[in-house]
C-alpha cells in the first residue's frame, strides 16, 4: 500500500518538535514495513523505533484533560465520517492541528473537542535539543554548495550575462531533478506544495505521465532537460576559467526556445493541464535566452576551435555521468521498496504463529532452582533467553532484553539461562556466571543488569571479576549444573537462543525480529490466558 504522506508528516513533525534526529527514509521504510499501516498501531511501531518512550492511549474527553496533555501530539479526529491522525499543538487558549503540510487549521479547545475522538499518541521529548541542529545540514548542503560555486564564478570577474546564464542553468539541475524525484514517487514537501492543488494531484501527474514527456517514444524529457543543465554549468565553468568564448552557450540557448514552445503548446492544447514544474523549465529556459542581451561579445556567428571541444565535452561528459547515476538512483529505489516489502513479509504475526506452532514445546521452567529473571513473573508470556556471557553472538541478543522490557510495559518475563561448560568450576564462564547469579539473589534486578551489560559490552573477563568479584557459595554452581541438564535434554547446543512459551524462535527469522511481535505476543497470549479462564468456569 502506497504510504499517505500526511502519516510521514505528523509523525515527523511530532518527533521534530520534541528534538529527535531521525532520517526521513528510515521513516518512511518503517511505514512502509509495518504490515499494520494504516492503523494507531503502525503510527506507535514507527515512533517506538525512534523514541525510548511511546504511549497511545484513550481518555477522557474534556477541557480538564485536554489542558494537561503534553505541547505536541498525535491526536484521532473525525472529519467527514473519517477517523484522521492529526499532528497538534496544545497552545494555551487554542489548539492547532495539522492534516498534512498543506492542511492547518486553528480552533478553539470548544471546537477541537467536538472533532477529538479522545485518543492521543504522546512520546518523551528528548532532552538534548542542541542534536535538532544536526537535521538542518542536510537541508542546507545542497544550498551552500551552489553558494560556494556562485562566489567562484564571482570571483572570476564574471559579468551579468555569465553569472545569471550560470545561475539559471543551476537552478534548472535543481527543478530537473524535483521532476525526477516526482516521476520516481519520491517523498518531498517542496513537492507536495508544488504539485498538489488542495490535497489533490495537479496537472504534474497528467503531463509527466503522458506519451508527450518522451522524447522519441524512449528518452525521458526530464533525463534530457537535467544532462541539458549539468551541460550548460560545466561549459561555464570551463569557460571562465579558460577565458574562452561562451558563443555555445549563447547558441545554445537559442536552440532551446522552441522546445518551451512545444510544452507550453503541448500541455494547454493535447494535455489540457498544468504541469508548475514544467513551467518553471520553461520560465528558466526563457530567462537564460533574454540574459542573451548581456553578452558582449562582437560576434555571435565565429565559434573557436575550443569552444567547441568544450561543448562537446560537457554534453558527452554530463551524458554518460548521468546514464551511470540514474540507474543506481532508480536501483536503490527498488531496493528500498523491495526491502519494506520484505520487512512487512517478516512481520506479520499471523505467518510468524503459524511458523512458530509447527516447533515443539517443551517446559522450559527448571523446578528447585531460582534463575535469573527480569519483568512480571505472573504474565502469561515467558520469553527464555539461553546465552553465555563469553558468546560473541550474545551481545546483541542481550540488548534486546532491555528494548523487551520497554516495549511489553510490565506485560513479559524474561529469564536467563546460561548454557556453559559446567566440568571446570574455575573457567571464566563458570565464575562470570556464578557471580551473576549470586548478584541477582543478593543486590536485585537492577545491579544484575548493571553487571550483565558490563559483561555483554567491552569489559574483558578479567577486568569483569577485578570489578564485580567471585561468589564462594557452591549453591549457584548447582544452578549452572542444573541449566546446563536442561539445555542437554532439549538438544539446545548453541548460544544463544530463544524460547517463547516453551517453544523455539523460528530459524526463519533474526534473533531481533522478536521485537516485531511483542506488542501481539502480549495481546495473544492475554487473550489466550483470558479464553482458558472461560472456558475453567463453564466446566
């Protein structure tokens, strides 16, 4: 499903205004990936990815209430028998929501308490701001790289004709490339404000899409009109610093004017639509051949021998340099497309049900022994995480605990279970783990995940004992013996695995597909613990 450009803008907006970084792309391929889109629950997987904390929520609806949420929300509005996301602004006597980029509207708490269907989406805001500067370089590379070049050209004493022709053809690449980006479905807002007429797709789409854009049946006009400009700037630019004659250019330009006659016949006569960025070709097309007038040179007819090697080489250079760039631009495309649709393979639940039912289950509790664990200890879900603290594969599996533990809200057990060489009490592993062990039962959860990251992360071994000690209580070498019983009995021979309920993490996936799909393993196997409840009292 193509993604709703106002679902990117207010979950963009919402994390801009609470300081998060983030890139639009990643964005958009989460959108893009979630098997739930377009559903509250798409919205809180996207911004769970970017944010540590998330909250969607019913509540009241009411003035109380409403003047106690936080500045910026996502809010659920009706609108036309429709259920719409709307980013807003919880201003102190009024409320402004956003539809998408185009669609604002400022109401009074009154009237947005009429539309409010009472749920909201709320994240944490990110307490280092000075980061939101980072977002604004990327926007501004592309300007001060054309302002860089500008001074250049200024500076090589450059008159009125060179520096507006050279400016013109510049700014043609960027409205050439804007067309491309419109033809590849690429998101923009620049776009959306240009190309979109009151939510609606204007004249872009009819012209850009018609048989008239190809040249020959085969060649995109807009392929032509970006080598035309990347063309024109190279020959500037090898003109001023060869103090040679820009006659080409000026011919050129010339040559360009009935091809603006063309689409401007073509798009009021046979499309019978506007295209704005077509125009803008044109208009830029038209101001580059008046800029003619500005040329001081005697004669327009005699072309040096130069001149014409340089003309030729920028368009030879700028063709081939472009027929390299747009496959890849169009191969990485498909590429991003190819993989959402992957990602939104991997998560669906339903697949990933029926993948996981056809493994068999086994009783992953150990009885006699108290292991390691972390959460609810009296939710239905029980997730077994079976590692060593020595497995350089455990590493990652291990910062999954503490996402888990977010995520599920109180709604998950996890227990650890090392799976090591239990025959030498005096090996690393053995000692790491009885100490582990040792600091859960003495110091609690807290201290033992402390000591867990650290083994986990960089610190070696040894350094790990010198800072967290060694355990001379011989009942938790009989934990590790016991866990270590169990893991031989279930053939599990490997670290690290992953138990869920009693039965194995599919093979088919990524360890760390499991985030995916604790939101519905929580909701399943409550609604399973709830059935089985029903069922224990009509018997």
């Amino acid at each position: 499903m193509p993604i709703n450009d106002s679902f990117i803008f207010i979950i963009h907006k919402l994390l801009r205004s609470n300081n998060y970084v983030i890139n639009k792309k990643e964005l958009i391929f989460q959108l893009n990936s979630n098997p739930f889109y377009p559903s509250l629950r798409a919205v809180t997987g996207s911004l769970q990815h970017f944010v540590k904390e998330c909250s969607a929520i019913e509540i009241p609806v009411n003035k109380t209430v409403l003047c106690q949420l936080p500045h910026t929300f996502i809010a659920q509005t009706k609108r036309d028998g429709q259920e719409l996301f709307v980013y807003v602004e919880n201003n102190e006597n009024n409320i402004t929501i956003y539809y998408d980029s185009l669609d604002k509207q400022k109401l009074s708490q009154e009237s947005f308490l009429e539309i409010w269907t009472g749920v909201i989406v709320a994240i944490e805001k990110n307490p280092l701001p000075s980061n939101k500067q980072l977002s604004k370089y990327r926007e501004i590379s592309v300007g001060v790289l054309i302002i860089i070049v500008l001074g250049i050209f200024i500076n090589s004493n450059a008159g009125i004709f060179e520096f507006s022709h050279f400016s013109l053809s510049l700014l043609g690449i960027v409205v050439c490339w804007l067309i491309i980006m419109y033809e590849m479905g690429i998101q923009s807002n620049i776009l959306d404000k240009i190309c979109l007429e009151n939510n609606e797709v204007s004249g872009c789409d009819a012209v850009m899409n018609s048989s008239g854009a190809k040249l020959f049946g085969e060649i995109k006009l807009s392929d032509v009109g970006i080598v035309y400009f990347m063309s024109l700037s190279l020959i500037w630019m090898f003109c001023v610093f060869s103090h040679s004659n820009p006659i080409g250019i000026v011919l050129i330009s010339g040559i360009a004017i009935p091809f603006t006659i063309y689409s401007i016949f073509y798009q009021f006569w046979i499309v019978k639509k506007w295209c704005p960025l077509c125009l803008s070709i044109v208009g830029i097309l038209w101001l580059q051949a008046l800029s003619v007038i500005f040329y001081k040179h005697n004669s327009l007819l005699s072309m040096e021998n130069n001149s014409i090697l340089i003309v030729l080489f920028s368009i030879v250079f700028s063709s081939i340099l472009w027929g390299f760039a747009a496959p890849k631009i169009i191969a990485e495309k498909n590429f991003h497309e190819i993989k959402a649709k992957h990602y939104r393979f991997k998560r669906n639940f339903s697949l990933y049900k029926k993948i996981i039912a056809s493994n068999p289950k086994v009783d992953a509790k150990i009885k006699g022994i108290s292991e390691i664990s972390f959460g609810n200890r009296n939710t239905p879900l029980n997730l077994c995480f079976i590692t060593s603290p020595l497995c350089g594969y455990c590493k990652e599996v291990h910062t999954m605990i503490g996402k888990i533990l977010t995520l599920a809200d109180n709604n998950v057990q996890i227990t650890i279970r090392f799976n090591i060489n239990t025959n030498s009490t005096s090996s690393f592993s053995a000692r790491i783990c009885s100490r582990l062990l040792e600091i859960f039962h003495v110091s609690g959860e807290s201290k033992c995940m402390e000591a867990l990251d650290d083994i986990y992360g960089d610190i070696a071994p040894a350094k790990w004992i010198q800072k967290w000690g060694e355990t001379e209580n011989s009942k938790f070498n009989t934990i590790l013996l016991e866990e270590r019983k169990w893991c031989l009995d279930n053939n599990v021979d490997f670290t690290p695995e992953i138990f869920v309920n009693g039965r194995e993490f599919p093979k088919e996936y990524e360890r760390t597909d499991l985030l995916f799909f604790i939101e519905d393993l929580i909701e399943n196997h409550a609604n399973d613990q709830i059935n089985q409840e029903l069922i224990t009292e009509k018997q």
